[in-house]
C-alpha cells in the first residue's frame, strides 16, 4: 500500500510539473524595458523575461563601459525615406544593421543592394512579419530560410546572423529555436514610437526622444518608414558624437568600404 501511495504521489507532482514546465517555455512576452535617464544603462531587470534572453544570449544592449552605439532599422516596407538614411549614413561613415521583412525583399531589391555594396549588414525580421511564438519549428525554420536565400540572391550576403523578432514578441521556444539556427535575437534599448507615419512631430521630436535615452552600449531602434527619423538622423549622430559616442558595427569583423 506504502508502495502505491508513493507511486501515486509521484504521479501527480510529474502531471502537475510538466505543463507548468510547458506553460514557462511557451509564456508569451512583447519587449519591453526602463528607460535610460541621465546616462545610465536602460535596464530589463523588472521585465520578468531577463533569464530567458541571457540563456539564449540575445541582445537589448552591449558593453554599457564602452561608449559605442549600435544602429539598427526595421525595414517592414519602404516609405521613401530609406534612400536618404543610406544617404547620412554614408556621408557620416555610420555603419547600421537593416531588418528586412519578405514584403521589402520583394519591393526593394535596389536598396537592398545599395545596403550590402555600402558595408551594412541586412538582418533577418522573418518573410511575413507574424507572431513567432504561435509558429511550429519548421514554420520559423521557413520564415527566417526565405528573408535569409532572397537577400542572399539579390544581394551576395551569403550570412545572416541577426534576427528581430516581429513586434518584439518572443517566448522562449522561438528564442531557442531561432539560436539553433544560427541567429542571435536583437532588442533595444533605445526606442520611442515612431513607426506610425500618420503620427509625425517633426524631426526635433525624433532627436530628443533618442538623445534622452542615449547610454554606453545603446541598441537604438528606429523605423525607416519615419520621416522625422530621416530628418533627424544627421543631428542625432554628429551631437552623439560630440558627446564621446562612436558607432559600431553588431558584427566587430565588419567594416565600411
């Protein structure tokens, strides 16, 4: 009788445990963090999801000793203003990682090109911009397998090493998977709402919400279908500069024709 009283314990502590083993790999987070204020590092200490994205070695930030700066755009579709970002980060020798969806790929092969021939790297920001948490491991296998071939073949980028997730939805599963394959998830820890086009304030809004947040180590995010980002993104990178910042690369083996 002991016997099966034990074995019924058991029973129960495993059926209990392994769906809230489950439940803990498929909770679903949107990113999200604190805000630098004065310099200091933003933070994702209160977010409820810092294990996961250090178990799988994703990034929001890098060396907050270092005052580099890291610039990235999504790029879900063109708006006119990407021409004109490649433009300032030409002429200020800013290198920056572009993440591009399969609507883009299609639409804009010319700029694609235009961003690999001037030394920048196209990330990966999945084929049809869906919730990555809802979809099987051969479905995020396929959506990442697409952005990643057409880049290639428009442009030469044979690697891809970079991914940010639509909407910065995530759970774990989708991290995991998506490091299997070998992709590093990018976050931010520099962002404000500037991907509605409908709700622009005019360049000087876009230059302070990014320069308030400013931080050693800062992943800035910026919409390129923004035109106060466009307009702003000139001032924004010479008065960083003139604040002891450098722009780098996410990939140190890359450099600028």
């Amino acid at each position: 009788m002991r016997g099966a009283a034990i074995f019924c314990l058991l029973l129960i502590v495993c059926l209990t445990w392994i769906p809230a083993a489950a439940q803990a790999a498929d909770e679903v987070f949107h990113f999200g963090f604190k805000k630098s204020r004065g310099g200091e590092p933003a933070s994702i200490d209160q977010e409820g999801f810092k294990s996961i994205i250090d178990k799988h070695e994703a990034i929001f930030i890098q060396d907050s000793s270092s005052k580099q700066l890291y610039l990235t755009f999504d790029n879900g579709y063109e708006n006119g203003y990407t021409a004109k970002i490649l433009d300032v980060l030409k002429e200020k020798q800013v290198p920056a990682v572009f993440f591009v969806t399969g609507h883009y790929v299609k639409e804009e092969p010319e700029l694609l090109k235009r961003m690999v021939a001037e030394g920048h790297l196209i990330g990966n920001h999945s084929w049809s911009h869906p919730d990555m948490t809802t979809l099987s491991d051969a479905q995020i296998k396929n959506e990442l397998a697409k952005v990643k071939e057409e880049v290639a073949r428009i442009t030469g980028q044979a690697d891809m090493h970079f991914l940010r997730p639509p909407r910065g939805i995530f759970n774990e599963h989708m991290l995991a998977v998506s490091k299997q394959l070998g992709y590093t998830n990018v976050f931010w820890s520099v962002a404000y709402k500037d991907w509605d086009p409908k709700q622009q304030k005019g360049w000087k809004y876009a230059y302070d919400k990014v320069m308030s947040q400013l931080h050693p180590g800062a992943v800035i995010l910026l919409h390129s279908v923004s035109s106060d980002n466009a307009d702003a993104l000139a001032r924004i990178i010479d008065d960083a500069r003139s604040q002891g910042y450098e722009f780098a690369s996410l990939d140190p083996l890359k450099s600028l024709p």
